[in-house]
C-alpha cells in the first residue's frame, strides 16, 4: 500500500508531466495554424478539425492513464494551448483575427475532454468487468 506522500508526489509530477507534454502540440499545432498564409473558409475549418482531432487522440490517452480523474489532467494539457491563444484573442487587430484564434479554445478543450472520459469510461468499464 502507498503512503500519502508516495501519492501526492505521484499526482504532482503526473499533473506537472501533463502540462509539459501539452506544450508540444500547442507549439506544432496550435502555434503553428495560428501565423500559417490560410485565405479560405475551407482551409480554416481544416485546421480546426486537425487540432480537434490531435487533442482528441491525447484526451484519449489521458484518459486511459488516468481513469480514476482525467479532468484536471486534460485542462493542465491543454493549459499552454490556451495559453498562446489569449494573446491573439485579446490584441486582435480586427473580428476575423479575433474568431481565428477564439475558435481554437473549443477545437481543443471539448474534443480533449469528450476523448479523455470516453477512454476513462471504457478502461472503468474493462475494469469492472
């Protein structure tokens, strides 16, 4: 049996682990699409479902780590996400810059955490049985 300690040590570096793994696709993906060249609606709403697509593979994993509470997990990955776009949410020098960075917040919190209960659901479910 763990003591507290062994489980509060546990819980800080698996938090501080989530919010250091969800810098990566927040620069290569969410930093990236935000300063590409995209002049058509098409290519915008592509970006939205590659970045949705990309957090909700890694909402899935978190979730399958850790089943017991993927929340907090998943809102510390997708942390330094939101983080580079509040910076262009509120110096956006016009609406439609303002609804290309603002439309990112929801391409990567909801897709991020519908991935992370589902596959905490499934493993809860695997376990129990």
């Amino acid at each position: 049996m763990e003591d507290r300690t062994t489980r509060v040590l546990k819980t800080i570096v698996g938090y501080g682990g989530a919010f250091l793994l969800g810098v990566l696709p927040a620069f290569f993906v969410i930093f990236n699409f935000l300063f590409t060249d995209i002049f058509t609606l098409t290519d915008r709403l592509l970006t939205y479902v590659i970045a949705g697509v990309v957090y909700l593979v890694f909402g899935a994993v978190i979730g399958f780590i850790a089943p017991q509470r993927p929340i907090w997990p998943a809102l510390l990955f997708a942390a330094p996400a939101v983080v580079i776009v509040i910076p262009f949410i509120v110096f956006a020098e016009g609406v439609s810059l303002l609804g290309i960075a603002a439309g990112y917040v929801p391409a990567v919190l909801i897709p991020l955490l519908l991935g992370a209960l589902g596959a905490a659901r499934l493993r809860n479910r695997r376990q129990a049985a």
